[in-house]
C-alpha cells in the first residue's frame, strides 16, 4: 500500500492528434455530437458493434493510456437531434438494459482480472449524464451525448505522484454544489437512500469508501457489492444498481422542482413516492438547500447559467484500496468525467510520441476485450486502421 496525503489529483495524460479537424466556427462540442464525427470515430476507433446499437471503442482523447475504454449506445445515425437521444439507462428498453449491463460485466471483469492488486491499481467504470436541455455549446458537455459507459485503470503510483489538484477547481467543486450537498444535504441524502431494499449491495458508513490517496469520494452513499466480481453475474445486482440510479433521479427531481417553482408535488414519475414524501418533504435542510439555491439563481445569473434543471449524474464502480467494489453516485454540476467523482482530474495534452509508447499495450488489451465480448455473443468485432486484422499497427 502507497504512503501518501490525501488530496484530488491532477494526472498528465497524452494523446494523439485527432485524426480531422473540427470545422472553423463550430464549437468542439457541437461537432463532436454530429453524426458526421460519430460516424468517423466507429471507423477510426471501433472495436465491436451489435444489432441493437451498442459500440465499444477506444477513447481518441482518454482518461488513461494504460486501459481506456468506452461502451456507448449510438443512436447518432437514426436520432439526427443530439437532444434527443438517450443519455440513461432507465431510458433504454429492458433488452437493452440487459445488453448494455452485461457488456459492461464482461470489461469491467477483464480489467479485475487483469489487473488483480488493489494496492496497485484504482480500476472503475461508470456513466455520467446530463441534463436534455443543456447547450451542447456549454462547456461541461460531455464529447459524445449519449448514453455510454466509461472503462479506466489507473496506476497507483501514478496518482500518488501526480500534483495535488487546485482546491478551486470547477470540476471538483462542481460550481458550489457539491459543497452545498455535503453541507446541507449530505444527511437527508443518505437517509433517503438507506430506504432501498437491497440484497447484493449492502450500504457503507459515510465517507468508509474513500481512496487514501485522494480522500474522495466525499459525503455520498456508497454500497459494498456483497460477493465482489462474482456478484456482477447476478441479474439481482444490476437491478439494485438501477434501483440506486431511479433513487437518485426521484431525490433529484424533487429537490429541483422546489428550487425552480417551490413546487413541493411527488413527482408522477416518481419510483419511490413515499420516500419523496416522508424523508424529503419533510425535511428541513431540505427546504433549506432549495431555498438557497433559488435564491442564489434569482440573484447570480452565471450560476443560474450552470443549473441543470433535469437529473444530471455520475454513477460509479469502483474498487477501493481493500479491494471491496463499491457504487456510488452523485450529482453532476459541472465537470462531467466521473473520474472527478474520485478526486481525478484529467488534463490531456497532445504528444503523439508519449502515446505512441503506450498505444500497443492499450490497444491490445481492448482487441482481447473485444473476443471476449464476441465470444459471449455481444457482438462483431471492427476493423479500423489502427487494427486491420485484429491485431495492433501502427499509423
């Protein structure tokens, strides 16, 4: 186990030069939510497809060279309107939830496997997903607005080198908001979620799941998955894992419609509507933290510019330094890499030759990912230029 202070990180990671150039006068986001770039990403960076439209690739501009990876649902080409495609998973049909939940078993399993020493390794995954209504213009808008699953390992001695991140940073601060959860919401929150009936994941003591080297996550409700890697081949688990996310969505959506109209109605959409009612409603700090925040969007119109008024969340995988798994989820304000909700911060700067030194060993693990995956029946591997024939050349 590394000896270390606690404090967020800033990691260092480089990447390639994008393979095109966004257009003069389009914003990045705006371009890297066309179907035009899309389309070029499957082509340039595609690993496996299948019929209902999930698409594993590797990131062009990662988190991590040593395993990078994402799992997305691209509806790019038959939802022309980045708007209006799905960016959770309750949004998807229960066949491809059940898709989309087992490809990610299979990563997620490759990467506990490949990388077995929790002292050495911070491995993860999870989604982070945003408000419908928020302009794909604003900074804070993820590269590709659609629902994906996002697949990172980390070297340990990595994080404990790497410099303590600003205090003030947007990402970790989320524009005031995570502090306001911690300092006014953190024991409503936790209470509200200690009402869910579950069988695989087994609530944590505040904070019990913090990574020593970061000291995050801060103030949220976490799980222990009972049973560790074994329990993700359970259908039960899954189902808590969304049960914890239409928790989130219903304490979210209650807590915003105060904020926006004072408007203290049960959600009709709502999965637990007593829990809204007894826990919340009735709770002072609640109300306290609603008023707040309206007032500070009545009175501040940058920070009325940084509200999102739908769920926005980050939801997560981990697993700690003891090597328990744990899931937790949070808010997501600002800064959209669930990385952040570990106390991450990723800066990424162009050197082809620093990647270029890592490509072949990341680029070969995700081609062993990719038969695993076709070996389950979840799907035909792609060629690309990087990969012609399944195996790693240089471009």
């Amino acid at each position: 186990m590394l000896k270390t202070t606690s404090a967020p990180r800033e990691v260092i990671t480089p990447h390639r030069k994008l393979p095109l150039d966004i257009p003069e006068g389009v914003a990045p986001t705006e371009f890297y939510n066309s179907p035009c770039n899309l389309r070029h990403l499957a082509r340039e960076n595609g690993l496996l497809r299948n019929p209902l439209g999930f698409l594993l690739y590797r990131k062009a501009i990662g988190h991590s060279n040593l395993f990078d990876s994402s799992i997305i649902f691209d509806t790019s080409q038959r939802v022309l309107d980045p708007m209006g495609r799905p960016v959770r998973r309750d949004q998807l049909t229960r066949e491809e939830n059940i898709v989309f939940s087992r490809m990610t078993k299979v990563v997620l399993q490759y990467m506990l496997e490949k990388y077995p020493d929790p002292g050495e390794h911070l491995v993860f995954c999870g989604e982070a997903s945003l408000d419908a209504t928020w302009p794909l213009n604003k900074p804070g808008v993820p590269s590709i607005r659609m629902i994906h699953n996002h697949f990172m390992v980390f070297e340990n001695e990595l994080l404990a080198a790497s410099r303590p991140a600003a205090d003030d940073n947007p990402n970790l601060t989320d524009s005031g908001h995570n502090g306001l959860f911690l300092n006014y919401l953190s024991d409503v929150y936790l209470r509200f979620f200690k009402v869910l009936k579950l069988e695989v994941l087994r609530p944590l003591p505040p904070d019990s799941g913090k990574l020593g080297i970061t000291g995050y996550p801060q103030g949220l409700p976490s799980w222990e998955i009972v049973g560790g890697a074994q329990s993700l081949n359970d259908g039960r688990f899954w189902r808590e894992y969304d049960l914890v996310l239409k928790g989130f969505l219903d304490f979210y959506r209650a807590l915003f419609a105060l904020v926006s109209a004072e408007d203290s109605r049960i959600p009709t959409e709502a999965t637990f509507p007593d829990q809204i009612e007894n826990i919340l409603l009735y709770s002072d700090d609640f109300h306290q933290a609603a008023r707040m925040l309206r007032l500070q969007v009545m009175e501040d119109p940058a920070f009325a510019n940084e509200i999102r008024w739908q769920p926005a969340y980050k939801q997560i995988i981990y697993r700690d330094e003891e090597g328990r798994l744990i899931v937790t989820i949070s808010q997501n304000s600002v800064g959209n890499a669930i990385t952040e909700i570990l106390g991450i911060v990723v800066k990424r700067v162009a050197d082809e030759k620093a990647y270029a030194e890592a490509e072949e060993h990341l680029v070969r693990q995700l081609l062993e990912v990719r038969t695993r995956l076709i070996k389950y029946n979840l799907g035909t591997g792609m060629n690309t230029p990087s990969w012609p024939n399944g195996a790693f050349t240089p471009v």
